[in-house]
C-alpha cells in the first residue's frame, strides 16, 4: 500500500469544473484548514471495483448497459450518513464527486456506484429518447467520471464542514425505524442519546406504490407483513438565553401523518390523533386505518408556550399505524416560534418551513420588469406565501402545497411560469466557501443570486418530470453579497395542461473545511468481467474475483493468476442437426467446466460438468473452464437441434443470450417474450452467441456479439421483433469472415440485422427484403443484402427471419474502401437531420446552397454535379415513388466519401410500406414536391430530363413488370415452407394470407406499370410519351439514360434530352448511328414514334478464359484481351503479359494465378486490367503459387476481390506466393492488396 499522507495542492479544492446535471458538487473558494489523513479503521470503505464490465453487471433499465462501478461496506452495526463523503479517480481533485446529500448506507450493506459519467442520483426520474420508451426512476447513483480498465487510483474522502442554514424547505429529524423487539425509555426527553437514530429530511414514509413526493424513505424490516407499528422522530431546537424574558407567542405547528401521531415537547405530551386513551407503547396501533395512501391526516394547532427552556429543546414524535401490515406511511411536521425581546424591539423566529421560506410571487401570467431578480427590484404589490408553493390535480395530490398558486381560468391552458423572490441577509461572507441550494421543482425552473443567474434545470422544460425529491446543487458563492440578498426563481410547465407546479427552495452557507481521506486503491490493467475487491478472509488484502459480486460478500472464487487464461472446453460433437437423440461430451485439460442449458452464461456456481449429457431435444448448451487460480475460460455455445424438420431449405440462425438480458422486466431489451408491448430497452446490449447452419450440411459459423432491439417502432406493435447483432472486440471477436450472402463477393461483416419483416409481418415478409435483389447491379442506390433464414432464442423456435447487412463502417469499406470510418453519413426524418457518421457540415453547406433563388442556371447545376451523385438521386427518387413507399418521410439516408471529392449518393432504407403494403395509392406528387432536396433539385432542366427518361428506363429493364413479378414469386416460393411454422408460433401469417400478400405485390406492380411514367412526366418534363425502338445491326446493346437495355421498343419522353450510347459486346466495336448523328455516347431529342440503330462491327480484340493449357504471350497487337470467364493459370504454366497489352474483364470476372504471371509493362507502354466497359470484374489473386511471379507497370481498374473473397479480399491478393511488384498503379478499386505468407 502507498504511504497514507499525501500533499494536496490547493487548487484541487479551489477548483470550480462546469458539469452538466450536478446536484452535489461541492464548491471551496477560501481554505481553512484542511487535514488529510488516510482511515485505517474506516467503517465505510471501498470493497470492490470492476473497471471492465462486459457482461457481469448489466444495468440497461438506466444509462449504460454495462457500465463500470464501485462497491462500498458499511462494517458497522449502525446505518451510516454519506453527506460530505466524495468519490474521485483523481489525486488532484479528491471532490470530484460527491454523494447526494442524505444518501445513506446500512449497516454491513455494499452499496454499489455506477461510474458512467452521467452524474445522476439515484430516486430521479427520466424519460428514454426512443419511441415507446418509458420513464425509469434510477436505482443506483451514478459518478462524474469513468473507471479506466487500464488501471488508475479511486480515492473515498469526506469533507468536515460547517453549515449553517439561511432559509430552509425540508425539516431535519432523527429517526428510529427498528422498534420491533424492544422499547424505548425516555426517549421524548432532551437529555436521551439519540447520535444511533437514522438522520434525514422531511417529508418521511414509505407506500406502495413508493411516491416520489418522499424524500426519506423509511425501513420497515424484511418482512413486509411484519412491519414495526411505530416509528420514532425526534428534532432539537435552541432558545435563545440572552432573550430570556422576552415575550414569546404561543407555538404554532402543522404536522401530516398516516395513520396516527403523539406529539411530545420536552418530554411532555401535548397531542395525540388517532390513537386511544391511557399509555402508549411501541405496539398501540392506531384506532382507524387510514387509506389510502394519499389521505394523509393533517393537524394545524396553536400551543402554549410553556412547555420552552432556555437553552436545549427537543420535539419527539411517534407516528403508529394501524397494523403490522399496513402499505404506508407518511409523516412531516414544521413549526414557529416567536420571541421578542423586553424592549420590543427585535422579534426572531425559530421553527422550519414557516417564516424562514416566505416568499413574495407573482402568479397572473404576465411578465415583470427585466431587473425582477435585482436586490432593487419593488415586489410590494406581489404575494406572499410560506414553501411549498403549486398546485396538483386531484390523482397526484399526495401532500398539498402550504401556499396554493393560481394556475388561471383555464385548466387547459394554464399559465405557463409563476415568479419568485426572496430577500436574506449574510453578516459573514469572508469564510464562505460555497453555497447548497436544495429544490422542489415541477417542471423546470432557473434560480438567479443578485440578478445573476446561478442555475437551470430542464428550462425551457420538455418534460413533465412528476413530482421528483428536491435536488441539491453546490454554488460558488461568487454573487454573494455582505448584508442584503436576493434569490429569485422562475418556474414553468412543460405544457399548459400539465397537472402540477410545484416549488420550494432552502439555502445553506458552508464555511471551513477538514477533508478526511477514508479509503484510496489503485489498481493496475484489468480483465474483463474480473473484479477486484476485499478478499473476505482477511479485508486488509485485495484479491482479483472470478465472479464480481455487485451488492454482496466478495464470496467469489480468487483469480491469482491474472496473466494465464483458462483452455476453452471442446464439444463433441459440436453444435449443428441431428436426427436422433445423442450424447455430448465436453472436455478440457484438467480444468472445472460449468456448464448451462438455458442460454445463460456459466459461472463458478454453474452446474458442474462431470460426465457425458444425452440430448434428446433441441438444446442450447455453454461452456466454461474454471483453472485454478486463472482467469476463466471464454463461453462456448454450441446449439443442437435434435428430431427438427428443416425440410424447407432455409439456413437456421440460432441466438444465444442469458434471459435475463433478453426478457427481464427490469433489465431484458426484448420486452414481453410472447406479447407485443413489455418494458423494452433501445440501444442496450445483450452481449450473447450467433451460429448459422446452412440445412445443405455445409460449414457455419459460431460468433460472439451483442444483440439489440431492432426497428423504429415495430417493436411496440408486433410480439417478434427485430434484433441487431454486432460483432465488437469487446464480446471476443472482431469480425464475422463468412461467404453469408452467396454470390455477393462481400465475406467479412461486424453487424447485422435479424429483421421479422418491419410492416409486412403477418404478412409476406418481403417488401422491403426485395429491394435488394430488385437494384443490385442496376440501380445507384445503395441497399442491405438479404437471406431468409428461420430462427431460434435459447434452443426455442422464433419464427421467419430476414438476415440483412448492415451499413456499418466496415460496409463502407468492404464496397468502397473508405478506411477509418473516412466517409460521413446522414439521416432525414421528415425535417430533422441527425448523423450516422462523420459530420454533416458539406452536407449543410450544400442544402444551403440548393435552397438559394439562383439555382436554374448552367454554372449552378455544374456546381451540383460536382457534389451530387445524380444518377444515385435520381433512382432513389424512382425507388420510392415506384414502390409507393408511405413512410418515406421518416427514412431517407445519404453518405459521401470523404476521399477525391466523393459525391452524395443515396441509400435505400426501410422499404416495408411500399407494393400496396399500407397503401395502392400513388405518392409521386407528394415525395417529388415534397421531398427536402428533390423538390429543390427539381428546379434545373437537367434533373428533370434526367428523372423523366431514366424512369422510362428502369420501366422497360430494371422494374419491367414481368422480372418483378418473376422476382416476387421466386423470393416468395423460398420462404413459404417456413410459414406453417411461423403461424404456429405467432399466429400469423397463415398461408392463405401470405399467398395473398404475394399476389397483392404483384397486382401493385401491374397498377404501376399502368400510371408510373404518367405521373413521372406530370411532374417533372410535362412532355407525351412515345415509343423509342433500339435495333442493332452486329452485337451490342445500348445504355439509354445511364441504363443499360438491350434492343427494344419502349415508352420514353418526346422532346426530352437523353444521354445515350451504344455498347458494343465483345469482339465488336461501334460504327455508326442509323437515324441518330453523333459518336456512340451522344443526346438523343425524338419527337413520335422513333426507330434508332446502332451498327457494330467486329473488332480485333481476342476472347480469352478458362484454364490455360500452356504458356502463353499476350502480344500488343492483338490488344484488347476480353476476359469473359475466369482466367486460370494453372501450376506449371505461365502467362505473359507484354508491354501495351489492355486485359478487359467482363463483370465479376477474375484471373486466379497457381502457375507464373509474368507482367512485362514499361513506363512507355504499361500494361492495363480494366472492366470491360468500365463494369467492376473480380481481382487478380495468387494462389499458392510454386513459382515468383513479377508485376511491372501496371494499371489496376474497376476490380474488388478474388473469387474466394474470405482469403482473397482486395483487388490484388495473394496466399502463401511470392510476388514480385515495381510501379504498380490501383485505383476505383474496393481495395488495393492484402498478402498473407509467402514473400
């Protein structure tokens, strides 16, 4: 242990840190006396603290998921205060934060401290952003900092100051809550010992349901239906001596209570309510039930002021109720007395919550002088009232205010703030160090000191908090003045309907200061889900737990050697479809293995594995290894689907999680399991195990990841829902490296989503899933791929399920190649703007533009061009006006690549609502209109030309109404054997319905083939349609708008410009036009029926593909080589490429070396590999070659990966080959080189 006396720089208390939310910052502006000691025999102290929470301690009802915390004991047999305790990782700064006042830990409790940063109390209510999120009270208090798993110091002190009180809110007592097995004696006298009694602020109690309006809650003992029936209060009071003699008034007091109250003043009885004659003991219950828990009883009484001594006085209480199982309790009392002196000169007053908190307000709805919170201000003709001011509709009227406010006329319109001021005198300033200012609020209010402002909260208020506790803040006192102040306050509604207003507001002055430092721990790097606390045997050692202990005994097993990780168990057999019952063993090299069948994770108290498991059902089995000593193992998960039928052919996905972070009322993100609705959490994870298994007996996968609720709103109506899994170093593995969805050339994934259709569940869970294959290769639009798959949650059947990709940053650069997240990415929902990624200032900056007058001239729409991908806006305009998509408001994304002047190009999310879904009703007009940058666009020319004909385009090719409709039944016959399974597990849809649905997108897509260009043209070109016919004479085809389309007849637009050009296949080249001047890309303008023919003739390209059958040279003269099947260049042969020589491949196209390439470019004749046609081919990959092959000036096009794009991911790549590379040029590729072995 470090030496216990440190050197504190004064400015580690002198320091004031602007922190959002504080409600305890303590603030030192003149130092005293500090005396800095560490406590050995401290009975609060630090006894555990995990810095890397990964999935031992969730906490998602809250802030974070799994956040880091700090654990405290209380050794002692007595319940202790925290006031003026702190919490700190810094030795600078031993304050940074501090316990909310009246915050108390039990005796022998551990009290556990969220370190999350977010500086909250726990007992305050908030709101989730999210759509259906609920309001959550917090359980925990939650630190200004965070714990750093790589090792740091936590320092527990406490701060002796002297507080003295201005003005007050809350009564202070002493309280007894235990009286279950023995009695009191004397206590009502002043001389009794109460320094064992609890401490804490009116108002007192307890109910069921708890009501916020309490701000200490009182014990009743572990048993509920044995509750104490008495509890004891007591509070003391000084007369002054030197007004001995003077003229005291007679005492008033008003006092709530439930059920029944006796009320002493120095030892003597004075009043009793609801109790019966003759002694009262601990177990006199009171004569009549008092319920419920709103119908407080409340005394108002004036008393004689004999019973006073000069000096010491003490007010005892004792509130009974009317049995031992009563659901509540409730208590408050204030008072005032009165003195003046012989001369009548001076009159003081003595009591809490009378004179002390009179206020002047202003209550009519209109608004002061500007200089209403100035010292100077005139507030005679305001009212005045005692704390707490409000009102309250009837259903939260749980204690009334003492002094009522108007609200106005009109309970639907309330008067939106009311006004407060206060005047009090400081004799004293120079020894103040800070100030306490402690609240009620309801809902938001700003406190202004001497005209300054000194705090706001929830101001200007979107939110109806409810009746909170009072918060407590720490204030510099640097607006303090000697003599006369003035504290003033505005609070207002969140809304004129909101049912309450509430305010009251207590002032204390600290001065000096003694700062204790109770406990200090340092620890170094930590592992995850490994705590470090107290060892139980011996407190003064700190020992590393495999099992942290949040809230209990450090009971877990020790972990001694940090460095060593326990071998992971093996399965036998491993996870995967069998048809019969089998039996599974688990082993491991002399470990403990703890195993659980229910998907939760194995712990040290897990079921012991001691021999072979029969099977006999589907079952989710995981596993850990406990070595001695060491850290344990990671969790294997291995799902066996036993006697299923997976006849239909889908893959099966099988999600592994603890239930408890699945379907926990308080902390599961899922909800209800079987219903829509329950309590769910957006945005936490449930860190948990992925396997796929492809029914066709192939190879799959097993990952660890964390889950998260899916979906915008879906969630709320429907009992599946969709679920997010992504893969984070911080579950155990980095990337999932997968052939997933076949043919896409894409293998490595961090996140996807398990979708269960969004709008179309129930239904044919297809509308937005089609998306993908409908614009793949065809359309500028970016969309997430998709496979049908049915899934399982901890070895139970879910249903039918959308496997989808995800656009993460790893999507970014699988496509693109944009490294380090290089690329910004944002969101519109209707007209907000919220980032995915990067910043949104280009994209600002361009709207910005676009929204100015001048935007149809040539010199802007180049301006555009340079910024916008047109050809992406145009087709995400054709996407959502053709699909009819309804929800198109709410789900618009765009992304540019931050490298070369990327453009903004437009992504495709959430088609669900479109094929007639939610509506057949066209929304052309509306999207194109209304649409924040269409309908600017819209104003040049070139957009709507462009628009208007490659809508005509896509009509004829892309969204012909036969390849849709082959498309729908393709993707929907894939699916269909699922179905009966998910009508038995979710009732819907049945297969007649979904038939019906399929037919329903069908029919959508005849109704649009009908009006769609119609309503195109309407709205953009205003010109007639006619038919355009494309005729060749030799091979090729034809892009007509920038889409590709084969010889035709189809509707376009008369008297519109469009960019055409004739393609030629290959081993042609272009002639010539028949009915059209120009080169082959050339605008074409018709008006009528037209006819257009583009003559090809052959070229003297050479065709080659397929394995090589010996060496070859490709010569310069008989350049361009078209690739249009995989080149092979097989062991022992060589392929050579001499200076000048052009390669062309064909799309998806690659050239997989095991042989020799020889590529002999120079820098006066490079060699180029291009796409044919500019088209993306595959890549150039060396495979294990026996041979060095030589790259010389070289020009690398258009390419993106290998044909195994799991080993070979980028435009070149090569495994276990020695390749030898000099002026190598690579560019608008998806990735330059990746080599693994060889040289």
């Amino acid at each position: 242990m470090r030496s216990p006396f440190f050197i504190i720089p004064h400015s580690a208390f002198d320091s004031i840190g602007e922190q959002k939310f504080t409600f305890n910052m303590r603030i030192i502006s003149a130092f005293l006396a500090v005396a800095l000691w560490l406590n050995t025999a401290a009975e609060i102290r630090i006894n555990e603290v995990a810095a890397s929470n990964v999935r031992s301690f969730p906490n998602a009802e809250e802030f974070e998921d799994y956040p880091d915390w700090i654990e405290l004991s209380n050794t002692s047999s007595k319940p202790e205060s925290l006031n003026g305790y702190y919490l700190s990782d810094d030795p600078t700064n031993l304050k940074k934060w501090p316990f909310p006042r009246n915050s108390t830990i039990n005796p022998f409790e551990h009290l556990v401290i969220v370190a999350d940063g977010y500086d909250k109390p726990k007992g305050k209510e908030f709101s989730r952003s999210y759509v259906g999120g609920k309001k959550f009270t917090t359980q925990f208090h939650h630190t200004n900092f965070k714990l750093s798993s790589s090792g740091e110091e936590i320092f527990l002190s406490r701060d002796k100051r002297k507080r003295s009180e201005v003005f007050s809110i809350n009564s202070n007592w002493t309280y007894f809550d235990k009286a279950f097995n023995w009695a009191l004696i004397n206590w009502q006298t002043p001389n009794y010992d109460d320094s064992s009694w609890k401490t804490g602020s009116g108002i007192f109690g307890h109910g069921d349901p708890e009501t916020p309006i309490i701000e200490t809650q009182i014990s009743f003992g572990p048993d509920s239906e044995a509750k104490p029936i008495t509890t004891y209060f007591r509070q003391k009071f000084t007369l002054p001596s030197d007004l001995a003699g003077g003229r005291v008034t007679p005492i008033s007091f008003s006092s709530n209570f439930n059920d029944a109250v006796a009320i002493h003043l120095n030892g003597k009885e004075i009043l009793r309510e609801n109790l019966p004659d003759g002694p009262i003991t601990k177990n006199t219950p009171a004569v009549n039930t008092v319920t419920p828990f709103t119908n407080t009883q409340r005394l108002e009484f004036l008393i004689s002021a004999d019973q006073l001594i000069p000096g010491e006085n003490v007010w005892a209480i004792e509130v009974h109720q009317a049995d031992a199982t009563s659901d509540d309790l409730f208590f408050d009392f204030h008072y005032l007395i009165e003195i003046t002196d012989q001369n009548n000169q001076n009159t003081i007053s003595i009591g809490s919550n009378f004179g002390e908190t009179q206020w002047s307000y202003l209550d009519e709805g209109i608004v002061p002088a500007s200089n209403w919170t100035s010292p100077g201000f005139n507030d005679l003709s305001w009212q005045t009232g005692r704390t707490p001011f409000g009102y309250f509709s009837e259903n939260e009227r749980v204690n009334p205010p003492q002094t009522e406010t108007s609200f106005g006329e009109d309970p639907e319109r309330k008067i939106q703030g009311t006004y407060f001021r206060k005047n009090f005198t400081v004799e004293e300033i120079e020894n103040v160090r800070s100030l306490i200012l402690t609240y009620l609020a309801d809902d938001g209010v700003v406190f202004y000191l001497n005209g300054s402002e000194i705090h706001k909260d929830n101001f200007n208020p979107t939110l109806d908090t409810g009746l909170n506790p009072s918060q407590e803040i720490t204030i510099a006192p640097d607006h303090l003045r000697k003599g006369m102040n003035t504290i003033a306050a505005f609070v207002t509604l969140a809304t004129p309907t909101s049912p309450a207003l509430r305010f009251g507001a207590s002032l204390e002055i600290e001065s000096g200061s003694i700062l204790t430092l109770v406990d200090h721990i340092t620890f170094d790097q930590q592992v995850d889900d490994i705590s470090y606390g107290r060892s139980i045997i011996n407190p003064a050692a700190w020992i590393f737990m495999a099992q942290p202990t949040p809230g209990k005994a450090n009971s877990s097993p020790i972990v001694s050697k940090l460095r060593e990780t326990s071998t992971s168990p093996t399965f036998t057999p491993e996870g995967g479809l069998y048809e019969l019952p089998l039996t599974l063993i688990i082993t491991s090299i002399g470990e403990e293995i703890r195993f659980t069948t229910d998907g939760s994770n194995p712990t040290p108290t897990s079921a012991l594995y001691t021999g072979p498991i029969e099977l006999t059902g589907t079952t989710v089995v995981r596993a850990r290894t406990f070595g001695l000593g060491k850290v344990p193992s990671e969790i294997i998960t291995h799902t066996y689907f036993v006697g299923e039928s997976f006849e239909d052919g889908l893959p099966i996905i099988s999600v592994t999680a603890p239930d408890k972070t699945l379907f926990d009322p308080q902390f599961g993100i899922y909800g209800n399991r079987n219903f829509s609705g329950g309590n769910i959490h957006k945005g936490v994870d449930a860190p948990g195990n992925l396997e796929f298994f492809p029914t066709d007996g192939g190879k799959g996968f097993s990952i660890n990841g964390a889950f998260r609720l899916g979906g915008e709103n879906n969630f709320l109506a429907h009992p599946q829902k969709a679920l997010n899994f992504a893969i984070r170093g911080r579950y155990g593995d980095d990337a999932l490296n997968y052939d997933l969805f076949p043919e896409s050339g894409v293998g490595t994934f961090t996140s996807l989503t398990l979708r269960e259709g969004g709008d179309d569940w129930g239904k044919a869970h297809l509308t937005d899933a089609i998306w993908n294959a409908i614009v793949d290769g065809r359309m500028e639009v970016e969309t997430n791929r998709y496979r049908p798959a049915a899934m399982f949650i901890n070895g139970n059947y879910w249903g039918l399920y959308n496997i989808r990709d995800r656009w993460d940053e790893n999507w970014f650069f699988q496509e693109y190649g944009t490294d380090n997240g290089d690329y910004d990415h944002v969101r519109f929902d209707r007209s907000a703007l919220s980032l995915e990624n990067g910043k949104s200032d280009d994209w600002r900056e361009l709207f910005g533009f676009l929204t100015k007058p001048h935007l149809s001239n040539q010199e802007a729409w180049k301006v555009v061009e340079s910024e916008i991908d047109v050809d992406s806006l145009v087709d995400f305009t054709i996407c959502e006006t053709f699909g009819g998509n309804t929800s198109w408001q709410g789900n618009r994304e765009a992304w540019q690549d931050n490298r070369s002047n990327g453009k903004w190009r437009w992504l495709l999310p959430d088609m669900d609502r479109t094929f007639g879904n939610t509506s057949i009703q066209s929304n052309v007009t509306s999207f194109i209109v209304g649409e924040t940058t269409v309908s600017r666009m819209r104003k040049f020319p070139n957009f709507r030309n462009r628009l208007a004909q490659r809508a005509a385009a896509h009509l004829t090719s892309t969204l012909s109404a036969n390849r849709l409709k082959r498309l729908i039944e393709k993707l929907g016959a894939a699916a269909a054997p699922e179905i009966p399974r998910q009508l038995s597990r979710w009732s819907n849809p049945t297969e007649s319905n979904y038939t019906a649905s399929l037919e329903r997108m069908k029919n959508f897509v005849d109704l649009q083939e009908g009006r769609f260009l119609d309503e195109i043209g309407s709205n953009t070109v205003e010109t007639p349609l006619a038919n355009l016919t494309l005729s060749t004479s030799g091979e090729g085809s034809f892009k007509f708008a920038g889409v590709k389309l084969k010889a035709q007849t189809f509707k376009a637009f008369e008297d519109t410009p469009a960019e055409i050009e004739a393609i030629p296949a290959p081993g042609f080249r272009f002639e010539r036009w028949a009915g059209l001047d120009g080169g082959a890309k050339t605008i074409l303008k018709f008006t009528g029926d037209t006819t257009i023919t583009a003559h090809f003739s052959p070229d003297s390209s050479t065709k080659i593909s397929g394995t090589l059958l010996s060496d070859l040279t490709l010569k310069p003269e008989n350049s361009p080589y078209i690739i249009t099947e995989d080149l092979l260049i097989p062991t022992g042969t060589t392929l050579s490429v001499e200076p000048g020589v052009t390669l062309q491949f064909q799309s998806g196209i690659n050239l997989r070396v095991f042989g020799t390439l020889r590529v002999e470019g120079s820098n006066e004749a490079k060699v180029v590999f291009k796409g044919y046609d500019g088209v993306t081919w595959g890549g150039l990959s060396f495979e294990k070659t026996t041979t060095p092959s030589i790259l010389n000036h070289l020009i690398l096009r258009n390419a993106s990966r290998g044909k195994r794009p799991l080993i070979y991911p980028s435009a070149i790549s090569g495994l276990d080959a020695e390749v030898e590379m000099n002026f190598i040029d690579i560019g608008e590729s998806r990735g330059p080189l990746f080599f693994q072995g060889g040289n």
